[in-house]
C-alpha cells in the first residue's frame, strides 16, 4: 500500500498510523510480519496507538495496541 503523500518505503510512524487507519487486511499481514520479525516496529506501532488511547472509538488502535504488547519479548 503506498501511504498518502509519503515517497518512501520504510515504517515510519507516519507511516505505521496511515497502515493501522487506512490500510486493508493484507497491509494489515504486512505490518504483523514486519512487527514479528523487526521488534524495533513494536515499540514505533505502540507510539502511535498511544496517541489515541484516549479515543473509545479509535478500536484498530486499541487493537493493535493490545496486540504487540501481547507479543513474546
């Protein structure tokens, strides 16, 4: 998935927020394969969930969040 205005490739944590709130089940696969083996990603995915944990509705947030923090160290 080509993020927005983005022109690059990397996870960034504008680009892992266009992923979780835009992004369609195989984006989805993609950020869970890069999570699980990059556990650098991890904690850049919990960055940007912490942002909207305030949000009751922000659910692909909340779970993403809870998701990575549920991972094996």
């Amino acid at each position: 998935m080509r993020h927005r205005h983005l022109n690059h490739e990397g996870y960034t944590l504008a680009a892992i927020d266009d992923l979780i709130a835009r992004g369609g089940r195989g984006d989805w696969a993609e950020l869970r394969q890069a999570v699980m083996a990059r556990t650098e990603l991890r904690e850049k995915v919990l960055a940007v969930c912490r942002q909207y944990v305030s949000d009751p509705y922000a659910q692909r947030y909340h779970f993403w969040k809870h998701y990575v923090e549920r991972l094996p160290a």
